[in-house]
C-alpha cells in the first residue's frame, strides 16, 4: 500500500478515530504526506502571492483563510493517529499532551519511535492494510 493509499484511508475511514492502534511504518508515512502536502499547498500559496506585490486581494484572503480551515480539519487525523501509535507503543494517549509543551514536546517524537509493544494489546488489535486498501484486523497471538 502506498504513501497516497495511507493517507486517504486515516482520512476517510480513521478521521477521529481515537482507539485502536497503528504502527510505526503507518503513522510515519500519514505524517510524511500530511506535512508534504503542507509544504506544496505553502509553496503554492507563496508563489501565486508573492509579497511584493502589495497585497493578496480578496481572492488571495479567501484562498489563504480556506487553507488555514482545511489545515485545523487535518490536525483531527493527525492527533488521531498519533493517539493510535501511542497506543501501539504501550503508552497511553494522553501522552499526546506533551506537544503542548514547548521543550517536552520534542520528548513525543521518541516516544513516537518506539517499537510495537505486546502492552498495546489492550488498546486494540494491529490493522494491517490490505492490496485492496482495506485495513483488516489481525491479533499477534493469531499470526505466530
């Protein structure tokens, strides 16, 4: 399953969907593509607005303010998959928390690098996704 095929299953199916778990490799990709979208819609945004050119007018006001809508609707999946590789991990949500932090929240990145851990069972079984892009649940007891 590709980068792009990741990113539109936490979208679509996983949009808020705090329980459960999600591996390193998922949330690693969902978080490239969300930042690289980022990036790209930054790029464009500057390039169709340069600066000095005085001004974006209303059209630039309107463009620039959906984006700003668009950007706090993605930080719902994206909190939602962090919370799920938490779990994954072990760890509790709320760990989720330490972002807001201005030093501690660099400490979530390691957290976030941890392996899978057998303690995630009681979040929930792994998800592996499919050829088809449907993720299916399976128990690490059921696959040795």
């Amino acid at each position: 399953m590709g980068l792009l095929d990741i990113y539109k299953y936490e979208i679509y199916r996983n949009y808020a969907n705090f329980q459960g778990r999600t591996k390193r490799a998922a949330f690693w990709w969902f978080t490239l593509s969300f930042y690289l979208l980022l990036l790209g819609s930054v790029a464009l945004l500057m390039v169709l607005f340069p600066q000095d050119q005085g001004g974006l007018g209303i059209f630039g006001t309107v463009l620039v303010l959906g984006f700003f809508v668009l950007l706090l609707g993605m930080m719902i999946p994206l909190y939602a998959i962090t919370i799920r590789r938490l779990h994954d991990a072990g760890l509790s949500g709320w760990w989720v928390l330490l972002n807001f932090v201005p030093i501690l929240g660099l400490a979530l990145i390691f957290l976030l690098l941890l392996p899978s851990r057998p303690g995630g069972e009681r979040y929930g079984t792994y998800v592996r996704y499919g050829e088809d892009g449907v993720a299916q649940e399976y128990s690490r007891a059921t696959t040795n």
